[in-house]
C-alpha cells in the first residue's frame, strides 16, 4: 500500500491552471479537510477529495485559498 505524497511544499511558487495566479503554498492537506458544504460550493472541477489539497496565499491579492493539487503546476517563472 503506497501513502498518499504531495507534489508541492510549504513555501514553493505555484500557478493556478484554471485560474491563471501565482501563488505560494502556506499549508499541505493530504486529503481534503474543509466542510463538505465549501467543496459543494466551491469545488466546481469537483477535484479528488483523496488527493493532496494546499492552503494557498495569492500572489499580489493577499487573500488564501484552497486548492486540490490537480489544478496546481509549478510557477513557471520561478526556478522551483
């Protein structure tokens, strides 16, 4: 049985592929943690909610999000 493992870390630059910001990850869930009534409102991929999802800060917004991994890459104009 292999364990779930995140592609990304605290403190890496990512890009949005949906959305199209930048940001840095803050937080690493290895599983969806919020309440099913955000996921219903919010999650309108419907992303995997056994997958990796990451507490993001967004670049020059200053707001945080929350975002599955599927929708993450790494920030193309950073060295990561």
């Amino acid at each position: 049985m292999s364990a779930t493992k995140a592609k990304f870390c605290i403190g890496q630059l990512i890009h949005h592929k949906l959305f199209g910001y930048r940001g840095i990850i803050l937080g690493v869930d290895l599983e969806f943690k919020l309440e099913d009534e955000w996921y219903e409102a919010m999650a309108r991929s419907r992303p995997p909610k056994d997958k990796p999802w990451y507490h993001v800060l967004v670049h020059q917004r200053g707001n945080q999000t929350y975002v599955a991994e599927q929708n993450l890459e790494s920030d193309p104009a950073s060295n990561n």
